[in-house]
C-alpha cells in the first residue's frame, strides 16, 4: 500500500543528500584537496609575487631572487592545473552521483506507482530539477566550504607569522566574508528559495496540463483560463528568480566590501607598523597582497548559501518521493518456499484478500474468495466502487493485500519479484497506456525478442491485424500518437488486448476492456477479447452486463464482498443483486445460494 512519507523522514535533507555521495567518498576528498591545493597556489602565487617585487625594488643580487622566480612559474602552474583536476574529480564523482540518484528514482517508481500520489508535471519537475539540486549541493556546497576552512587557516598562520595584527585582522574578514556574510546570505534567500522548487513544479503541472488537456480546454471554451494559469505560474517563478538574483549580487556586494575593508585596514596597520619600525617593507607587502588574494577561498559562499534554501526544498521534495511506501513488497521467504509453476496451466486461488487504501479507509476488499481453475472463464461483476479493479491491481502485482493470500498452484504471489508474477498473470489494466511510437514498438514491451511473425499472430488473434493492413499504410511502423491517439477507442483496446497475448500469460485478466466504448464497439470489442482468450484462464473484470452468458462462472462484487456466484442462468434464477441489475423481478422459489 502506497503511504506518504513520514515527516521525520523528510528531515534534514540536505545531509541526506550529501550521504548520498558516501560511494564516492574518497574522490570527493581527492576532489576537496586538489581544490584546498589550486586555492593556496593562487594565494601564493600573489604572496611570492609581492615578495618578489618588494625585494627586488632593494636591487639585491639576481641570484637572491631566483627561488622566487622560480616558485612563482610554479604556482601559477600549479593553480591552473590543480583547478583542472579539481572540477574534473569533483563533476565527475558528482555526476556518478547524480545517475545513481536517477536510477534509484526511477527504481522506486517502477516498483508499483508512487507515482500516482503526484500531478505528472509536478513529477517531471522531481524527477528533473529537484534530482539534479544534488549535483549543485555536492559541486557548490560541498567543495567550497571545506577548501575554505584548509586554505583559510593556513592563510591566517602565514599573516600572524609575518605581522600578528595583520593576520588578527585578516582572520576577522575572513570570518565575516566566510561566515557572517553567507549567513545573512541564506537567511535573505530561505523564504524564495524554499517557494523556488514548488513554483517549477507549479509551472511544469500547468504546461503538461495545458498541453495534454488542449483539445478539452479549447471544446469547452478554458484554453484561456489554463494560459492563464501558466502566465501567473511563470510571473511567480520569475519574481522568485529575480529576487533569488537580487540576494546572490547583495552577498557579493557585501563580500567585496568586507575584503575592500580589510585590505584597507590591514594596509593601515602595516604603513603605521613600518613607519614606527616593527615592520619591514617586504612583509607587509607580502602582508598586504596575501590579505588580497585571501578573499578569493571565501568568495563563492554567500552563492553557495543563497542557494541552499532552494536546494534543501529540491532534497525534501526528491525523498518525498524515495521515502514513499512501496506499494509491492517481496516478502521475506523460506528457501522452501514453492515457485511458480514453470510450465502447463495454473490454478489461480484467492482467500480472505482483504485491500483498502489507507489505515482510516473501509475495505475495498473485504474477504475476497475466488477460484479460477486451467483453462476456465470466470466474470467478476459489480457496481462502480465496489472494489473490482482493486482486485486486478492485487493480481497485476500493483498492490500487496493487508490480508489474505493470493496462490498459483499453491505459490503464494506476493513471495516472489512482481515482475516474475507478471510472467505469469498479464492482461488488460482498466487505462492501458499507448505509448506515443509505432505499432510495433507498443507490442514488443511485452516481449522484447519477437519478431514480426509472432507480432501479426498477436495481432490476428486481438482481431486487429485485417483493420492494420486495410487503414495503415506503414503497417507495423504506423506512429500512434501520443496515448493511441491515432488509434479508435476498440482499436486501442485490441491493441493492449494483443500486447498481453504476445506475452503468452498463463492466466489473462481483463480488467474493464469496454469502459468508454459505445455499445457497438464494445459488443464487438467483447466479441475479439472472447474469442482471442480462447485456451487462455481468463478473469474478466466488468461493470457490463453484455456477453456474460459466454462465461463458466460470474462472482458479483459489491462494497468489497463477494454477494452471489453461479452461472448467468443460474443468478438469474436467483432473488439477488445480479436479478435486479438485468432489470427483472422476483424470481420462483428456488435458485443458487447468495454468499455472504
């Protein structure tokens, strides 16, 4: 049963981001060293160049400068070649991270409809936007900071060493530009940063809505009123932008003024302390340009914490959607347990299936007992509501009962893979999806490795194959467009009809095959589903009354129970639900048993 995320789950995201790094642990720290090394080369580059310009305005001996020469030329090497391995260790651990997120997104979608808890464009912007903020948190927010607390400090010691007022001073700027300024950073951006990741997630729910929905919106006269709605969408998203851009060139505003300030005051310091000689000219220039070119270990994290409102919003929403209670589970098993038959014809067995949808939720199914034996046809018929497509998803292996069992030939299904299950029981969901590609393509999911020949006998079988040939000049390649679109609504139904047929299922499961068809399409419908499931176990789900006197056996559902079983003649003989629902009365003494 899908349940949403607790809320003590979704707390501290961003750590929980960056534990999502822990694989990759060792290239981040080579990262973090390569970064701690371009940063002090820099530094250096600028604190040997001061002493080398201070020192030769004494006219000392060439050969007193030639370390200095030479150390120059290889910071300044070092810098450029550090920096190009920093950013390739760092995106590239970052961007392995990043894949493995997406997998393991995409994993826990796949396995039984998280998905279904979030509006589409609201699950494009997870998927996409809210993934991706892990990238920026390990590249921008990671890095960075720790460089900084490396570089800084050693830094800081260089200064005191040369000129301890300098470096008090320096290690003061250093803390407010490293510290107080990302601070107030983060505290200006939390409220539009936090709004930043539900604005796109808005702005994308209204653009597939709008897009999708087009041909409803314009017939009912509401394309206006959805534009709308994606105007004010994007005017929210821009003013958050703008605001988030306004924050980001205060912070470095307010950075370039505390290292103006302290460069200022350290270059007072230094000409006071040289003028009364505690002081030589050459440290305090190397004093002076070191406290210069310090600023530059600290002048990314006011951006960094601007962003991490924003980015903390895009981990809650990515967990919200990992920390989601998988729908399916694979029950902890004995290795005794018995598999799934391998060959022939199985016996399908449900007892006590009891389903509902949340913990405060009545019972969509509420003690469920059914048999489909080989090569049967059993009809599960009810009221909208009553649970009927509960029962399909159950055995399609969307959803785990809260009770009873489901067997084959004795192997309970929830104690092996879904995807093993499925191998097994196939068929028609209520809404099968057509995917927006060809013919063939649509067919082959089921079956990766068949080839044409084996395609047009699934096809002939669903009745398909002659309309196909007659209206499709492409054949196979034909383009359906997006959900079928291209495709009539029998047309459609025959098309998910063939695809479970060429997955070659032991038991075939209709769930709903005629819902919006007209009354001549869904005889017809009715018609190819009935003949193409012949030699199949099949379990037709319906709320139709129309050919259910073609079926060995009819269960009627109603509030989640099992209410009447028999035969069409048989039920209509007997005083009851299924009685009623053809529209004729009492019926003679006699008839089959109601269960209860």
């Amino acid at each position: 049963m899908t349940r949403p995320a607790s809320p003590h789950r979704v707390s501290r995201p961003l750590l929980r981001m960056v534990a999502l790094a822990r694989p990759r642990g060792v290239r981040f720290a080579l990262g973090v060293l390569l970064g701690a090394l371009a940063t002090a080369a820099g530094v250096g580059l600028l604190s040997v160049s001061a002493w080398l310009l201070a020192t030769a305005a004494t006219h000392p001996p060439i050969t007193a400068l030639g370390v200095a020469v030479v150390a120059t030329r290889a910071f300044g090497v070092t810098r450029g070649v550090a920096r190009y391995l920093e950013r390739l260790v760092t995106h590239d651990a970052a961007f392995r991270t990043l894949a493995d997120v997406r997998v393991r997104v995409y994993q826990r979608l796949a396995r039984s409809e998280p998905v279904r808890r979030f509006r589409s464009g609201d699950l494009v912007s997870r998927l996409v936007n809210d993934t991706d903020a892990t990238q920026d948190l390990l590249v921008r927010g990671l890095t960075p900071p720790l460089v900084a607390v490396v570089v800084g400090g050693a830094v800081v010691a260089l200064s005191t060493a040369l000129f301890v007022p300098g470096g008090l001073l320096l290690a003061a700027g250093l803390v407010l530009g490293g510290l107080a300024v990302p601070l107030f950073a983060a505290a200006l951006g939390r409220r539009s940063g936090r709004r930043q990741a539900a604005a796109r997630g808005e702005l994308s729910t209204a653009l597939v809505d709008t897009l999708y929905g087009a041909p409803d919106l314009v017939a009912y006269g509401a394309m206006e009123q959805a534009v709308l709605r994606v105007e004010r969408a994007d005017a929210e998203l821009t003013r958050l932008a703008r605001r988030d851009a306004a924050v980001l060139g205060l912070g470095s505003g307010a950075s370039a003024l505390v290292a103006g300030a302290t460069v200022w005051a350290t270059l007072l310091l230094g000409v006071a302390a040289v003028a009364g000689g505690a002081l030589d000219a050459v440290p305090f220039a190397v004093v002076v340009l070191t406290a210069l070119a310090a600023f530059e270990i600290v002048a990314p994290l006011p951006a960094v914490a601007a962003k991490l409102a924003a980015i903390r919003a895009s981990g809650a929403r990515l967990f919200d959607v990992l920390d989601t209670e998988p729908a399916v589970r694979v029950a902890e098993a004995p290795a005794d347990r018995p598999g799934l038959p391998e060959e022939g014809a199985a016996t399908l067995r449900v007892r006590g299936l009891r389903v509902r949808y949340g913990p405060d939720e009545p019972w969509a199914l509420d003690g469920i007992d059914l048999d489909l034996p080989p090569g049967r046809r059993i009809a599960v018929l009810g009221p909208s509501g009553s649970g009927k497509s509960t029962l399909a998803s159950v055995l399609f292996r969307f959803r785990d009962p809260d009770a009873g069992t489901v067997t084959l030939d004795g192997a309970d299904i929830t104690e092996h893979p879904a995807d093993e299950v499925r191998r097994f029981i196939s068929g028609v969901p209520q809404d099968p999806h057509i995917f927006a590609s060809t013919l063939r393509e649509n067919l082959r999911l089921a079956r990766p490795g068949a080839d044409d020949a084996q395609v047009w006998e699934a096809l002939e079988r669903a009745r398909l194959a002659e309309d196909v040939r007659a209206t499709m000049p492409d054949g196979l390649d034909t383009q359906v467009g997006a959900h079928g679109a291209r495709l009539s609504g029998g047309m459609r139904q025959r098309l998910a009809l063939a695809r479970a047929l060429l997955a070659q299922p032991r038991i075939l499961v209709l769930d709903e095959p005629t819902t919006h068809l007209d009354p001549d399409t869904r005889d017809a419908v009715l018609d190819d589903l009935l003949a193409a499931s012949e030699g199949y176990s099949t379990l037709l789900i319906t709320h139709d009354l129309a050919r259910l006197e073609h079926m060995d056996e009819i269960y009627v559902i109603v509030d989640g129970r099992v209410v009447q079983r028999g035969s069409h003649a048989d039920l209509l003989a007997e005083k009851g639900w299924y009685r009623r629902a053809h529209g004729l009365g009492d019926p003679p003494r006699g008839g089959l048993r109601v269960v209860r």
